[in-house]
C-alpha cells in the first residue's frame, strides 16, 4: 500500500492549466503537437500511469494497494495526428528491462524519437512532455530546446505544464487505458509475451482513432480556458 497521488492546489495553478492550454491552442492552429510519456506495465496485468489522481487543497489520505515486486516493462511512447511514434521499451545494454531515469531518457530522446519524429519531416513541431524528474532534469531541456526550440510543452521548459493533468493528455485519458483492455486479454505469461501484446496493438491502431482522439483533446482545450482552468467534470471521451 502506498499513498494514493493527490495533487495540492495551490495559488497559480489554475491560471498555469489556462496558460498552458492556451498556447496549445493557439500552435494547434498553425503546428503539429506531439504528446510523449512513458508508463509501467506490470507481468500481473497492473498499469502504472496517471489513472489514479486527486485534486484537493489538503491531503485525503487515500491509500492505492500495488504489487510489491513485480515484473513490469517500462515503455514510451508519444502520440499526434500523424500517427503513433513508439513503443520503446527501456533496456540495459545486456537487453534486460530497466526504468526509466535520466540518462536512459535523454538515450531514447536522442537515439529514438528524434530520428522516428525527424522521419516524418514535420516543420514548426510542439513537444509535450510531463513532470517527470528524469525529463525535466536541466540536461533534458537543454537536449530538448536543440531540436524544439521554444516548442516545448514541460515542467522547468519554455511553456510551463502543471502538475500531473492527466485530464488534459491522451495518452493518460485514453491510450493507456485502451491498451490495458487489449494486452493483456491472452494473460501473458512472460514480459517477452506481454511485449509482444504491445508492439502488436501499437500497430494495429488506425488514423481514424487518432483523428476521434485529436478530435477529443480539442474539445478539452476548449474547455479549460473556457472555464479558466477546471477539471474536466466528466469523462467526455467516446469512440
């Protein structure tokens, strides 16, 4: 059991989320934005990722129960309307799953998702990131503003994110939980099985999807400035 992630709120974070989202609206209209982030996938079928939050100005003391040491792959991936870049699952040198942390991050970044965004010879392109300390470690915003510029959408970077909007980024709202109901239907048995599982849904995914998902994500724009930086009242995702 560990302490269920609540997020305190404080003066200035609604008016960061309207912020924010206002500077994604207005480079939606003109660039490409790219949302990234990584989550754990556990061999017992548990997901780690921004499913389980709590808005409060105190603490709640809610309690989450997890599994103590589990098998799990720790996979990124990002997600815009041109398509899916990803999965990349973090492994040592000798091939064996590993988290995340900075080095291993900037690695990916510079040896993955440049190269695979880079392919798409897509101009004037937004980074969205979230608050993780592995990326937003001065190393990894400065690797970041060679490529992006001021086009980036992070913690410590040129357009601020708050903390932990998982209200406001498909691959929490949607792609997480979409992979979850798909990977482990066969109840892999290995991480090798279960990878596999991944890879194989990740390419099944269609453009039309992505459109719906985009579709959806716009509308979330529109209402947190709209409502001057509330959470979304309700899940207003459909398929």
């Amino acid at each position: 059991m560990y302490p269920g992630q609540y997020i305190q709120v404080k003066g200035g974070y609604y008016s960061t989320r309207v912020k924010a989202m206002s500077v994604r609206i207005q480079a939606n209209c003109c660039s490409p934005q790219v949302e990234s982030d990584e989550a754990h996938f556990w061999l017992n079928g548990y997901v780690n990722k921004q499913n389980c939050r709590i808005w409060s100005e105190a603490n709640p003391k809610v309690y989450v129960e997890t599994p103590l040491h589990p098998e799990k792959l720790t996979v990124w991936c990002a997600l815009w309307a041109g398509g899916i870049i990803g999965p990349y699952f973090f492994k040592n040198d000798e091939g064996h799953n590993v988290t995340v942390n900075g080095d291993r991050y900037r690695t990916m970044v510079t040896n993955f998702s440049i190269p695979e965004l880079n392919n798409h010879d897509v101009q004037e392109l937004w980074f969205q990131q979230d608050c993780g300390t592995c990326h937003t470690a001065r190393a990894t915003i400065d690797l970041l503003k060679d490529t992006f510029g001021d086009r980036q959408i992070s913690r410590f970077g040129p357009v601020n994110w708050p903390p932990r909007p998982c209200d406001l980024t498909p691959l929490d709202y949607f792609l997480c939980g979409y992979l979850k109901s798909l990977v482990y239907a066969d109840k892999p048995q290995t991480l090798d099985h279960l990878e596999d599982n991944i890879r194989r849904v990740f390419a099944d995914i269609r453009p039309q999807m992505l459109e719906k998902v985009i579709e959806n994500w716009t509308s979330r724009l529109d209402y947190i400035r709209a409502s001057r930086g509330s959470h979304m009242p309700e899940i207003i995702f459909k398929m």
